[in-house]
C-alpha cells in the first residue's frame, strides 16, 4: 500500500472520528476516569509514604523511651518503681512492650498503576518473638465492603474500561460501510479492501494507544516524578499495555471479517470480553479451588494449640509448676508479681513459641504450598483470558503482586527468627534475666526494608511472545478473511 | 392484543440463533454458579463447624493451670456460615471470621479469607449473587436492546403502529415477551436454590430459618429483573438503533456495575479516611498506659486500686488480703481497658459506617449497586451482621474473662472441672425482621430506581410516532 494512501486514510478516520459524537463523549470521559485512576493510585502511594515515615518516628521514639528508662534504673541502683511487667531490664519485658521493631515493604512508585495486592496484604508488621505475623496481621485497617467492591486504579481502567472501548472505537469499521452504502464504491476501488481495513485499524490503534499514552505520562510525571519512568518495569508497562489494546484491535478486526451486522459485531465482542474478562477468571477460580484447595489458617491455629496441649500435658506442666511454685517467684503470687515469676513467664512463651513454631510448620508449608501451586496454575493458563494476563503483569510489574507480598511476607519471617535469636539468650538465662542495657537496645535488629518490585520469576518474555504471536495470528485470519470479502 | 404480540415476540426471540445461544450460556452459568455457591456453603459451614468444636475441646481439655495462664490459652469464637452463602457470600470473605477470646485484649475478627486468595478473585466469585448481579442484567439488556429498534431498522414499526394496538399494548406486549424469558431464568435459580437449601440437612431448623429471607431474597430479584428488564425495552424504543441502545444499555451497566460503586468506594475512602494499624496501636496504647483526662497513668491507677481493695478487706498488707490482687487488677483494667478499646473500634465501625453510607447513597446513580446491598444484607452476608457477630464474640470474651478472674482470686490452679464452667460460643444471624430494617436504604433506593424505570416506560410508549 502506497504512503499517500494511507495519508488519505489517516485524515479519512481523523474526521470520522472526530465528528462522532458518542466517541468523542466516551473520550472525555475516558480521560476523566484515566486521570481520577491515577490520582487515586497516587493518593494511595503517599498514605503508605506517610506511614512508613510514621513507623520509623514511632520506631525512634520507642528506642528513645526504652533507653530513657534503662539509664533511669541503672542511676538508681536497678530499683524500677512501676509496674514490674514494665521493667524494661528484663528482655521478656522489653521484647513484648519497646522492642518490637517493624518489617515494611517500601511502595515502588508504579504501584500507582496497579494496587494489586496491596490493599489485603499488609506493607508492614510489628514482628514479636512469640506472634507469628500471619496469625495477628491481615492488613491495614480497611473497610471490608470497600474492600470488596474492589479498587479503581490504573489496572482496572485498562483491563475492564479499555477493551470495551476499543470495541465501540473498532466494531463496525468493516459493517458500517455495507450499512451506509459505501461498500459498492469500496469494492469498485483498485485498492485491496482487506489491506485498506487493516491500515484503518493500523491508524485507530496508533491514534488510541497515543492519546492514552499522552494522557498517562504527563499525569505519572507529575504525581510520581520521572523516575519510575526510567525503570525496566516501566518499558515492560508500556510494551503490555500497548500490546493489551493491540490484541483488542485484532479482535475486531477478525470479527468484522465475518461481514456480519455492526449489531452483531458489537454483542460478539462484548460476549468476548465478557467470556475472557469475567467468565474465564471464575471458571478457573472454581477449577484451581478444586485441584489445590486452599486451606483455611484455621487448620495452622488448630495445630498450633494441640502442640501446646500436648506440651501442657508433661513438659510444660514441669516447668509451669517450676514457676508458680518455686520459692524464688511465689510470695503469694497471686498477689505479687516477682522478678522470677516475670523470668519464668518469658521461659513458658518462649519455649511454648518454639512448639507453636514446629507445630504451625506443616500446615503453614501446605497453606503456602497451595497458594503458590495455585499461583503456578494461573501463570500456565493465563493466557486464557487477556484480562487475566494484564492483571498479572501489570501487578508484578508495579510490586504489587502476591508473589512480592509472600517475599516481604518471608523476609519477615526471617527478621522475625533473628528477633528471638537476639532475645532468647536474654530471657532463657537466670543470671542474664534483668540485665538488658543500653547496648543491648541499641542491639535489637532492624528490618532492612525494600520495595520488592524484581519481576524475573514472571518470565515475561516468553508470554509476551505468545501473545503476540496470538495477535499476528488474528490479524492474519483477518486478513484472509477479508481477502475473499466480495458479498 | 398484547398477548398476540407477546406471542409473537416470544416466538421471533426462540427463533433467533443468538437469543438461543445466550439462554443456553445462561443456563450453563447459572449452573456453575449454584455447584460453585453450594460447594463453597458446604465447606465453609463444615470447617467452621467442626472447628469451634475443636477449639472449645481443646479450651476444656487444656489441665491444671495457673486460671490466667489457662485463660490466655482461650478459645476462638468462629463466625458461622451464613445460610444463604450457597446463593450469596457477600463480604464473607472479606471481614474473617475468627474471633480470639483471651483474657484483656479486645478480640479482633482475623483469617479474612481474600489475604489468601490469589488475583482471580479480582474477577468475583461465581455464585448466584454475582450471577443475578452481574451477568443477569447484561443478559437481559442483550435480548431487550433490539426489541424495539428492530421494526425501525427493518421497517416494520409503520405496520405495527397501523395495526389494531395501541402503543402501550405494543409496549407491554414485548416487555412481556421479554419479561417471560426472564422470569423463567428467575423461576430457574429460585427453583434450583430451593432445592438446594431442602437437601442441606446437617443444620437444624435450617429450611424454617432460610425461608423468610430466601423469599425475601426472590422478591427484591423480582423486582430488580423486572426494572431491568423495563429500562432495555425502554431505551431500545427511545433510541430506535439497535447499536446506539447497545452502547448506551451496556454503558449503564459497565458504569452502574463496575465504574460508580469502585469510584465511590475511593471517593468515600478519601472523605473518610480510615486510621491506619500504627495509630490506632500508638493511641490506645497510650490511652490505656497514661489514662484518658485525668485517670492518670496506670502504676496510679492500680496503686489507688491496691488502696480501695486493701480499705475493703481492711488489711494494710497486700499479703493480708484473703483474696488474690492480682485478678482483681486483671478484672479493673480489663474495664478500663475495655472502655478504651471500645471507643477505638467504635470510631473505627462509625467511620466505616460513612463509607458505607456515602457508597450506598451512590446507588442513586446505579440500581445494581442497590440490589447487591439489599441482597447481602437480606442474606446476612453484610458488614452491619458481621458487626453483630464481633459484638457478641466480645461479650463472651469479657463474660469469660469474668468468670476465670472470679475462680483465680480464690484458686491459683484450675483444671478441667473449672475450664468445663466456661460456656462454648455460639452465633446465630438476626431474623428476617432486622434484616428488613437493615435494608430500608437499599430497599428504598430500589423502589425509587422502580418508580424511574415506571416513568422510562411511560415516557417511551408515548413517544412510539413515525
């Protein structure tokens, strides 16, 4: 096809367009919803900014105390005039009240774009010695309704609101010729039909995609600065995203080879979107639920207190009875709290957290195990659904995925082991009970936060690859197809 | 008349390949989503079940122990399924429903399900509540959209308008053709989920409890179906287009479904923004450690306390005292402690509750919207039940607390005789008549979308000229 041509074809649907007025309406209102999706996206970036400044003043504040009182008890002869539970020289004390320090996962500034998981999973933790993280946190305080009628991010808007524009922008570019009677002159044309077709497609992509792109950047510049725009995630945004609406455009390009009416067209594509964006995720929801069911964290409490039962039954009976009946902690000790009695609750919780820990191990692996089996399942059979693919991308490459929340979720873990490494010693030993110092405060490990936005396990190539082999695929049946339109 | 054009169109709409096409998809989803809502009810309602036997077996069976010890070990108090969750599961997964009952700590609901769930479940949860709600109305504008654009764009509107029929006959004649299709789908689910709740005999008294709300339930959807129903065939007169009404009808419920009740839901969350964790622990840690206004810091308090006990028993001694100190002091801030827990979660539910509120006044804008509310809280799957069962979960908790404080100021050790005194929870959902009550707004909502949609169709068949 000629360049002149498609100079006259390019004009041809920029006045089309242009004069219609319910493309030009949904325009306006696309760019109202596309710039409220990132204003929200962004808003939710700077409350979590704000917390994590929060949480680490609250961190400073809480060591600043700790080590206040410390100096106090050490000037005074190690005589603490409150509650004794309060005395931070014992570690067990300390461990439970100023000590604790929190895990986060700093947001990566594209989760502007996709809130993913970010709004069930938590972005921080208090990590204790004796609460396993997943069994006290869930996430932030939020409203479960609110939570249940979802997000209105970027993601949302580009994988619902996109396509269905798409299809009013592109489902009747072959129909609405036979319905206003422009076929007959198209077909006495010199030019191959099926080739000026796809050039007017070609053109409403690239006038969709560079509208939405010169909406999108200038926005994100501003709420987020330019340099998330320099990442690799962000090449890999643009290049889904670009290929998301590419797949769209295909699709109605085949369908419109079917020479059927613009009606028919516009449900077909509508029932697509429908099937691939609604029907499709929940089929292989109730498929993956029945192959690996997930189980309830139930189970992991229910295993956790039959340990402890079975630990109460001989062990920790002994030492139970070792501390409230030892002559050393028991003044009346229903009346008075000793020293020893403090030193012997922090033994119990230790040693009762190290059964809980073995205990909840098992049904903990097969908690985790499922999901990620699950998660497995879907990255196999994403390619199902378009719309479910976009949702994975887009959250991975914003940082907002599960797989990223289940690597925070394990690093906390793993801050939370060397915690009770740090505190057992202090609390498990008679002669070292009330001797936490001011070096030892400065001692309590720290999380080392990061924003977890790695994508490699996504393999990213691979399905981008397919699908645009998927969409070469549709543009080439439609074109054959339109190659023998002559009715 | 209208019954001739009803039959009429009843027949064109069998004939057509894609009406088929679309009633049999139908059929096919509607059964999916009831296997789906009824495997979801049944291990859900036999997890839950199960466990709170466990975990009141494991409580009562716990040994000798120090009283407090014993009662840190506790029990969980589990939110049960809600009887209707085969058809409607509402926020169910999304609020938790474990409730720990320890001593001096105000139990909150965890083990929300969603913290579990991968991505798809985005995309919603296939049951009949998401079926009616999402998929029936898109159906239903799908087969109304061309029932009246039709005789304009094959030109048989002049022969129908030169027949014996008056507009509103024509009008009510392919509304009820449309109507009929509907109803008989309505008439499926109803008939299905009937059976469905007869067949689930593991719960007493279940069939006598699920029938107010189930019929409750299939009158709001009678309603919404039919309103539904009336603005497609309405917009597909006014239009006069087959294309045009698609667009418009498919845009009223992509924005009615998906846009408006999202959009609202952050416009409420900016209005209302919610405390975050960090605050919420910062400020009632320093409420319950300082004392509120003058109570003065907690060492003051329970020295006063010491002092008041002590005058009691009129001993100067801690060690005189014939009972313990030590649960006497658990029980009084277990009070004070209580009240400002309370107060913290009281503002945490009143500012939910203006989320809520301004989401739900949304539904003006869009009548899905309204029904999803109506449904959930006719099932008992809403946000005001949920409270309900962590407001009772919390009474236990402190009756509990109560109990174990009682025994421990005269005992320092308490075995399974003892932890056997300490009921087991339970929790039943309010009868239909709160439910009612707690869905005036959406039921109100519902009636003023019906009186629109009345008003729609009125408006059209007037406008039916050439």
């Amino acid at each position: 096809m000629r360049l002149p041509l498609i100079n006259i074809l390019f004009r041809h649907e920029l006045k089309i367009l242009s004069r219609n007025r319910v493309l030009l309406s949904l325009s306006a209102l696309i760019i109202f919803i596309l710039v409220s999706a990132l204003w929200i996206g962004s808003s939710m970036l700077r409350k979590q900014e704000q917390t994590i400044i929060k949480i680490s003043q609250s961190e400073k504040e809480s060591l600043d105390s700790l080590k206040t009182r410390i100096k106090r008890i050490e000037a005074h002869q190690m005589v603490y005039p409150g509650f004794i539970w309060d005395d931070p020289t014992f570690a067990y004390n300390t461990a439970r009240n100023e000590g604790p320090n929190y895990a986060v996962k700093k947001p990566f500034p594209l989760q502007v774009l996709s809130i993913g998981q970010s709004d069930v999973q938590p972005f921080y933790y208090k990590v204790y010695i004796n609460k396993k993280q997943y069994l006290t946190y869930e996430s932030e305080i939020e409203n479960s309704f609110l939570q249940f009628i979802g997000n209105f991010d970027f993601a949302f808007v580009v994988i619902y609101l996109f396509p269905l524009l798409i299809i009013v922008f592109s489902y009747n570019v072959l129909s609405a010729e036979k319905e206003q009677g422009t076929w007959v002159l198209l077909k006495t044309s010199n030019q191959s039909i099926a080739q000026m077709m796809i050039c007017r497609m070609g053109i409403r992509y690239l006038l969709f995609t560079s509208f939405f792109w010169l909406i999108v950047i200038p926005v994100l510049m501003i709420t987020i600065g330019g340099d998330a725009l320099f990442t690799v995630n962000w090449t890999w945004i643009m290049a889904e995203v670009s290929l998301y609406f590419a797949f769209w455009f295909a699709l109605a390009l085949l369908v419109n080879s079917f020479s059927m009416t613009s009606n028919v067209n516009a449900m077909v594509l509508i029932f697509i979107w429908l099937f691939t964006g609604i029907i499709i995720p929940n089929l292989l929801q109730i498929g993956l639920n029945k192959v690996y069911p997930i189980p309830s964290r139930i189970d992991m409490l229910t295993a956790e207190r039959d340990a402890i039962n079975a630990y109460f039954e001989k062990d920790g009976q002994d030492l139970t009875k070792e501390v409230f009946s030892s002559p050393k902690s028991m003044i009346r000790q229903a009346s008075v709290v000793t020293p020893g009695m403090v030193y012997g609750y922090g033994v119990i919780v230790y040693k009762s957290q190290e059964i809980k820990d073995q205990a909840t191990a098992v049904a903990e692996e097969k908690l985790y195990g499922q999901i990620r089996k699950q998660q497995e399942g879907i990255r196999q059979l994403q390619l199902l659904s378009p719309a479910l693919m976009m949702q994975e991308r887009l959250s991975a490459l914003a940082g907002s995925h599960w797989y990223q929340f289940n690597q925070f979720s394990m690093d906390t873990d793993r801050f939370r082991k060397k915690t009770q490494e740090f505190y057992y010693p202090k609390m498990a030993d008679e002669n070292t009970y009330r001797t936490f110092s001011i070096a030892d405060a400065d001692a309590i490990p720290k999380f080392n936060a990061k924003d977890y936005h790695d994508f490699s396990w996504l393999k990213i190539w691979q399905s981008f690859l397919i699908y645009l082999g998927i969409i070469i695929l549709l543009l080439v049946s439609g074109y054959r197809r339109l190659l023998e339109a002559r009715k | 008349m209208t019954g001739l054009i009803l039959k009429k169109e009843l027949k064109e709409l069998f004939r057509t390949s894609k009406v088929m096409w679309m009633l049999g998809g139908i059929i096919v989803l509607m059964a999916l989503a009831l296997y789906n809502g009824t495997s979801y009810y049944q291990t859900h309602s036999h997890l839950i079940r199960e466990s709170q036997q466990v975990t009141y077996q494991q409580f009562i069976s716990q040994g000798d122990k120090n009283p407090h010890l014993g009662a840190h070990f506790g029990f969980y108090a589990y939110k049960p399924t809600a009887d209707m969750a085969m058809i409607e599961n509402g926020i169910e997964d999304y609020t938790g429903n474990s409730f720990y009952l320890e001593p001096h700590k105000r139990g909150v609901v965890r083990f929300k399900e969603i913290s579990d769930a991968t991505g798809l479940r985005s995309f919603g949860f296939l049951n009949i509540g998401f079926f009616t709600e999402f998929i029936l109305p898109l159906f239903i504008f799908l087969i109304c959209h061309n029932i009246f654009s039709k005789e304009w764009e094959n030109g048989t509107i002049k022969m129908l308008l030169s027949s014996k029929a008056n507009p509103r006959q024509i009008f009510m004649g392919k509304l009820f053709a449309c109507l009929s299709l509907v109803m008989g789908i309505v008439v499926l689910i109803a008939a299905a989920s009937f059976i469905l709740f007869i067949s689930e005999t593991e719960t007493v008294g279940f069939i006598s409890r699920v029938l107010p709300a189930y019929a409750c339930y299939l009158a709001g959807l009678i309603l919404f179906s039919t309103m539904m129903t009336t603005i497609g065939v309405s917009v597909s007169l006014l239009t006069r287009t087959a294309n045009l009404s698609l667009i418009i009808l498919s845009g009223f419920w992509l924005i009615g479904v998906f846009l408006l009740p999202r959009l609202a839901g952050e416009l409420s969350k900016n209005i209302h923004p919610s405390t975050t964790s960090l605050e919420f622990e910062n400020n009632t840690f320093n409420e319950k450690q300082y004392g509120v206004g003058d109570e003065g810091h907690k060492d003051v308090r329970r020295e006063a306390l010491l002092q008041r006990t002590m005058a009691q028993y009129q001993v100067k001694r801690i060690e005189d005292l014939p009972v313990f100190f030590i649960p006497i002091t658990i029980e009084f801030f277990e009070d004070s402690d209580g009240q400002v827990m309370d107060r913290a979660y009281q503002a945490v539910d009143d500012n939910e509750a203006k989320q809520d509120r301004l989401v739900l006044n949304s539904a003006w804008l869009t009548p899905f919207l309204a029904f999803r509310d109506f449904s959930m809280r006719i099932t008992a799957t809403d946000m005001k039940t949920h409270n309900d069962f962590a407001s009772k979960a919390e009474a236990h908790r402190r009756k509990i607390g109560v109990i174990v404080d009682d025994f421990y100021q005269k005992n320092t050790v308490a075995g399974n005789a003892f932890w056997k005194t300490v009921p087991q929870f339970s929790y039943t959902a309010p009868g239909i008549g709160w439910r009612i009550s707690n869905a005036t707004d959406s039921i109100f909502i519902l009636l003023g979308w019906t009186v629109f949609a009345t008003g729609l169709m009125v408006y059209a068949y007037r406008k039916m000229t050439v």
